[in-house]
C-alpha cells in the first residue's frame, strides 16, 4: 500500500479533482470512524501476513502525518488466529512484532471476531430445551458462552480441549485485553448471560451491537427492527444511533438508520463513502464502522461481489482431511488484481484526511477505548436530577399505563429501566431507614430473566408501606454487582405484594407512585401493564421473546465531546 505521508496527499489532492464537501454547518455533528481489519484464516497464512506488512505501516505513517486524526485500526482475530500469530513470533517472524509495536503508539488495538472460530458446526450450544425455570435458560446460556470465549478448538475439527486456553481468553493472553468483542454468540437477542460472561473477561471492551444483516438468522423484519433501536439510541444531539448501552456493556453497531450502509469497506474506495456522507443525517453524532484491508480481496469473486467459492475457511472445515484448495482450483485472485484495492484503501484514507476531516470540524478517526471513556457515564445521580428523571417517568406512565418507558433521563443522564428500579429500592428503602442521602450510586443491574407477553392483573391495591417494605428487601440484592455465574443484581421476574401477583413493570410503577407519595398508608391501585416497553417489543431476536430481558438494560449513550 503507498505510504500516505502529508507530502504526498497535498500534492496529489489536485490529482484527484473532487470537489471538497461542503464547509460544515454549526448544527452539524460530528462522523467519527472506526477503522478494523478482521484476521481468521489460519490455514491460509500467506495472506493475512501480507495484509499485516502493508496495511499497518500505512496507519502508522498517517497517524504520525496527520496526529490531529488519531488514526488507528483494530486489528480483530479469534482465538485461533491469535495462536497461529503467536507461532509465526516464536519463529522471529516480523509480524506480530510489528503489531504490537504499533500497538505502543495508539495506531493499533487488538479485538475479539469470534464468527470465525473453529468450527461452527462443532460449537456447544446453549441446552434451554429442557431448563425448567428462567434460571436454568440463563446458566445454559452462559455455559455455552463459556466454552465458546474460554477453550480451545481444534483448529480444523473444532473439538474442545477444556484445559487449554481458547477464543477472548487465549486472545488477551497473547495481545493484551481487547478492545472490541464481536460475534462472541450465534444467535441473536437475548444474549444477556454471554455478556454477563464476556464482561467477566473484558469489562472495559467496545461490544458489536446490531450487526449486518445475514438471512440465515432468521429474523423477519430484520431492518425495521434496527431502526426503531437506533431512533431510540439518538434520543439527543450527542446521542449516535450507532451506539447505546446493554447488559452494562457499550454496543456499536455496523447497521442503524437507513441512511447508513452495513457495511463499509476501504477497499472500494472513496466514491461510495462519499455518496454515504453526503446524505447522512448529521444532527446526531455518527459512528461508522469501516473495514480496512478486507481478506475478500485475495478471494475469487463474480462481477457482482459475490464470492466464486466457500471461503478458504468454510472450505477447511467441510474437508477436514484435506483442508486447503485442490491446486487446480483458483480461489484466489493474482496480485495485481488485488493490489488495485490496496490503492484503493489509500484512496479512501486520503479522501478522509484531506477532505472530509478538514471540512467537517470534529470528525475524525476513534478508538474503541475513547469511544467507551467518553460514553461512560457518571457513577453517582443527585437526589434532586433523579426526583425530575422518577416526576417524568410518572408522567409517561400516565400516557401510556400499559407501557414502562424505554428509559429514563436525568437532567442528561440516561438510566435504563433495570437501573431506575435498583435506585428505587435503594432510595426508598432508605426512607424506610429513615436516611436523607443528597446522592445515589448507579450501579449496574439485570433485566428480569423472563419477560412474558402477559400483562398482568387490572385489580387490586397495594399499600406504600408494603412497597417501602419490597424495596428494602430487594435492594441488598440489586446493589450486589460481585461477579458470580448467575448474578444477585437482576430484577425479579415476578413478585407478590399484599397478595398480588406483579410483574416487574407493575412494581416499577408502583414504586415510581410510592416514590413520589409521601404518606405510608396511602393505597396504589394495581393496574396492568407490558413487561416489555417499546424497544422491547420490537428488539431484533431469533431466541424466544420471553429471553429478551436485556431490553431492560438498554439506555441510550450520550458522548462526552472536547
């Protein structure tokens, strides 16, 4: 790939004869681009080294040319390509070394992509089919995240070695924690429990959250889906619809509104992303993800993209006595063809750094690691932010009875319905204690482990004293965020109060009245009300709905900008 030093992309600006973008308006808000370059053929290592040796220089002479951009990339890579990687090291190969020094100057972190771990078809699923209690789906769940991001594989027939370090972990054993973890589940929604596990593993990490879309989920309406969670994220200016938070962890996503491609690759150049941009609705901050020096490159495609053959990957795996490609069988392409999308992973970087960075004040090249520091939100919300957040979500309740609110905001601060229901046990059941405090802790806390369709009873009456009396029992538990397989920290699927049965929606309101009145012995009628709010009904999912319960967790995630 040409070295992109400012010498050269100055000089070469009037080669390129585009029209520069039009200067950014004041309302316009800022595109940040998260670059990443995915690494998991481990049978065909010839090309994953080369891409190595030419693109990561390229970063590296760019963020040393331009610092203002903060250019950098992520180098993504399961846990098997990690251990090929570390092979080459010990066999003083340049690349790993050259990874890794790049990494000490910020032009490169390392990221989990477990889509391509060894083997798809030998993966241990999750066994809910005979889980009897919530409980039991949530530990099936979870075990299955286990074994997937902690043992090794077999590399070709994907049969686990339990006592041998695998997937995230064995990945952040050799580069360090990851900065990004994508594609660590199969199946889609409800992945609460794997993310309760990966966060054990890397707590500080950028997740994937809506990814492209792919018709062997199974998802019907897939893409409107999306679009209502992402509408819901951008809540304020400072709110992307690419990122939000859930299950305590930070998602970004490859697919949000319409007006932003799934997927985005350098290797086509700047001409499509300058198509994107031009109609990209920037009154919220955006975050695009890109691909950077793609492996589809080496690959043999028809006119249409499309690939000719299997991967090399999908190849190995269906022939595991003779993993690579007949040598009659030409998979992949001749390097000239795929050096023009080398030229063409220059051209794109040159577009941004000489036009559209310069136009558009703000925009630049981000890290998963800024991103997470600058959505992570305060620890502690003043007594009085959330006696406005608890007045307004009253309000709410009130227009819509049979919906909870998709969240909560206090003078800026996002709460998600999980976390609004821990403050509340906690604050009422120091006025059962008698205690003022003037700040609460926000602590992280679980959505129900089952959300059904029923809305529960319309009847029946619940003193304010009964519900001081829950909340001081529950809150022990919900303020409990120590890591154990199943957590303490989740809000209860169901409990009964005064001899009725309540769903936790039906509690949340009850507390959010009890909150507000002040008088013990006043009664609250129960009134029937959806467990899941709007996000909820319409979270994109190939688990049964009940197992959605992360949806309680979902807030959006405002970005805290210079």
């Amino acid at each position: 790939m040409p070295m992109l030093r400012r010498d050269f992309l100055t000089s070469s600006a009037a080669a390129l004869s585009v029209p520069a973008l039009r200067a950014a308006e004041t309302d316009k808000q800022p595109v940040f681009f998260l670059l990443y370059s995915r690494y998991s053929d481990y049978v065909n290592i010839r090309s994953n080294t080369e891409r190595i040796l030419r693109s990561i220089p390229a970063i590296a002479d760019l963020r040393a040319s331009f610092p203002e951009y903060k250019a950098n990339v992520t180098v993504q890579m399961t846990g098997a390509m990690a251990e090929k990687l570390d092979g080459l090291d010990r066999l003083n190969r340049p690349e790993v070394k050259l990874l890794k020094d790049r990494a000490q100057s910020g032009a490169v972190q390392f990221g989990y992509f477990g889509a391509d771990e060894p083997t798809p078809r030998a993966r241990k699923r999750p066994r809910t089919a005979h889980a009897e209690t919530p409980a039991e789906r949530w530990e099936a769940y979870l075990a299955s995240a286990e074994a997937f991001l902690t043992r090794y594989k077999d590399p070709i027939y994907g049969e686990e070695m339990p006592d041998v370090s695998g997937g995230l972990r064995r990945l952040q054993e050799l580069f360090g924690t990851a900065a990004t973890v994508s594609h660590y589940v199969d199946y889609y929604g409800g992945d609460a429990p794997a993310a309760h596990f990966a966060k054990y593993l890397a707590p500080r990490s950028l997740y994937w959250g809506q990814l492209a879309p792919d018709p062997y989920r199974d998802i019907h309406g897939f893409g409107g889906s999306v679009g209502i969670v992402a509408r819901t994220a951008a809540a304020d200016k400072f709110c992307s619809p690419e990122l939000y938070w859930e299950s305590g962890l930070l998602r970004s996503s490859d697919m949000s509104l319409r007006d932003l491609p799934p997927y985005i690759s350098s290797g086509d150049g700047p001409e499509p992303l300058r198509k994107v941009l031009a109609g990209l609705d920037r009154s919220k901050v955006r975050v695009i993800h890109a691909e950077y020096c793609g492996y589809k490159r080496y690959l043999s495609v028809r006119p249409d993209g499309s690939l000719i053959f299997p991967t090399p990957l999908q190849y190995a795996w269906d022939n595991p006595e003779s993993p690579r490609f007949p040598s009659t069988v030409r998979n992949f392409r001749e390097p000239s063809q795929t050096l023009i999308e080398y030229n063409q992973d220059a051209k794109f970087l040159r577009y941004l750094v000489e036009e559209f960075f310069p136009a558009n004040p703000g925009s630049r090249f981000i890290s998963p690691a800024e991103l997470v520091d600058m959505a992570t939100p305060a620890s502690q919300i003043s007594v009085d932010a959330f006696d406005e957040a608890i007045a307004e979500m009253d309000r709410q309740f009130t227009a819509a009875p049979n919906y909870p609110p998709n969240f909560a905001v206090a003078r800026g601060q996002y709460l998600s319905l999980a976390e609004v229901f821990g403050l509340l046990t906690s604050s009422l059941a120091a006025r059962q204690a008698g205690q003022k405090p003037t700040s609460l802790p926000v602590k992280h806390v679980y959505g129900p482990l089952m959300v059904t369709s029923e809305m529960g009873l319309n009847a029946g009456e619940v003193k304010v004293s009964s519900i001081l009396r829950v909340a001081s029992e529950l809150a022990p538990a919900l303020g409990d965020d120590t890591w154990k397989s199943l957590p303490s920290n989740v809000v209860p699927s169901s409990l009964t109060v005064d001899g009725v049965r309540l769903l936790p929606s039906q509690l949340l309101r009850l507390m959010v009245a009890a909150y507000r009145e002040s008088d013990p012995n006043k009664v609250l009628p129960v009134r029937m009300c959806r467990t899941r709010n709007t996000v909820g009904e319409n979270y994109p999912h190939n688990v049964p709905l009940d197992d959605v319960g992360c949806v309680w967790t979902f807030k959006p995630a405002p970005l805290k900008l210079a």
